[in-house]
C-alpha cells in the first residue's frame, strides 16, 4: 500500500509532549469566553493537545514528493468538489423555484434559494442553519440528497490533521497555503457528515450535531494558523 503524507509525519515528524499548566489555564478562559458565543471546538483536550502538546520537525526532502502528490491529488479532488457544488446550487435553485409554485396555492408562502457571492457565504449560512437546527423539510430533503456525493472526497480526519496542523510546522514557508487547503478539507467533511446527519434526521432519528465538532474545530485552527495565531503557550 502507497505511503500516505500524514502516516509518515504522524510517525516520523511528529513529537508529542505534556500540555503545560499555564496553557490549561489560559485555554480554559479563552474556552469560556467562545463558548458563550457558540462556538464548537470538538474537545478542549484534543485542541490543547494540537496546539501546546506536539512539535513538528522541518518536512526532510525524502518527502518532498509525498507533498506533491497529496497536493495534486488534491487539485483534482477541489476541481470534482467544485463540479458538485455547482450542481448542487442549481439542482437547489430548480427545486426551490419548483416548490414555490405549489407552496402559492397552499399557504402562500413562498420558499426561495438564497443567492450566495461564493462557497464561504453560502457555507457560514449552512453552519447557522445546522447550529439553529432551522432548516426547512425541503432543505433537508435537498441536502440530504446531493449531499451525499460529497462522501470520500477528504480521505479521513488524519488529512484533514495533516494539512490544518502538521504541515504548516513543517513546511512554514508554505503555511498559509497549506491551512488554506485543510481548511476546505475541513468545510467538505463537515458537509458530508451533515448529509448524514439530515439523512438519519428524515428517518426520524434525534439531530445530534456533535460529529460536527471536529469538523468545525479544525476549519478554526486554520483561521488560526493563516493569521498566525495557533501558538502554545510559552
């Protein structure tokens, strides 16, 4: 079996250590105040560990080309995305026109696709939506639906680890380029375990949104290394 990218650095880049007190301390404040604002971090201990627990040594030129070919599998992956997203924002705007027709001579209520300027806006209105649980039964039949072809575009959450966190350590001339790309790993995944999770919802299970904490945790940490910000503590 081929090597991939973020086995080789979990194995042979990355050092791990204990979380310092005073990071414990500060993390907890910080925790608190973001919490109140509802944002979702998939574990304080798994962040801290992230962030003030390992230590990555430079990418050795052995492995220069397993970069390079994570980032042109990645290309095509991002081209395919793209193509789906599309077809999802026309499928949807179809829909919607389609139910507004009907939904007139019922309760003269009109269901109507938002326009949305690029991916970003329209994926900050999904996030709301999911953290709000105000979805409409056509939007969660819709999303359920195309949703689905979004599964298997990110490998797992270890790709998503490795672009967001380990690469930027050890390609730090490259780190904002490499956050950039986690950072869309991230959004797919929290994609495709939100189709999931509305699929299961249209079969009368409970919403449970925790799946989407790490997700939403890692789109966050490569806020943080772009604006380089994702530091432990001294």
């Amino acid at each position: 079996m081929p090597k991939r990218l973020y086995d080789v650095l979990d194995r042979e880049y990355v050092r791990r250590s204990y979380v310092s007190d005073a990071a414990w301390q500060r993390f907890g404040e910080a925790h608190r105040a973001a919490r109140e604002q509802g944002v979702l971090y998939g574990g304080s201990d798994e962040y801290l560990r992230l962030r003030d627990g390992t230590e990555v040594v430079p990418l050795r030129p052995e492995h220069q080309p397993l970069l390079e070919q994570e980032l042109t599998q990645w290309a095509k992956t991002e081209a395919l995305f793209r193509n789906l997203y599309d077809s999802l924002r026309k499928a949807t705007d179809k829909d919607f026109e389609e139910e507004s027709v009907s939904a007139e001579g019922r309760a003269g209520k009109t269901p109507r696709a938002q326009e949305f300027s690029d991916f970003e806006e329209w994926f900050k209105c999904i996030q709301k939506k999911t953290d709000t649980e105000t979805f409409t039964s056509l939007e969660e039949r819709l999303y359920a639906q195309y949703l689905y072809h979004f599964k298997g575009l990110v490998a797992n959450v270890s790709q998503i680890q490795c672009f967001v966190v380990w690469l930027p350590r050890a390609v730090p001339e490259r780190r904002i380029e490499l956050a950039k790309i986690g950072r869309m790993m991230a959004e797919i995944y929290y994609l495709e375990v939100l189709g999931k999770l509305l699929e299961a919802k249209e079969r009368g299970q409970a919403w449970y949104t925790q799946d989407l904490a790490r997700p939403s945790m890692y789109i966050r940490i490569a806020d943080e290394v772009t604006e380089n910000r994702f530091l432990p503590v001294p």
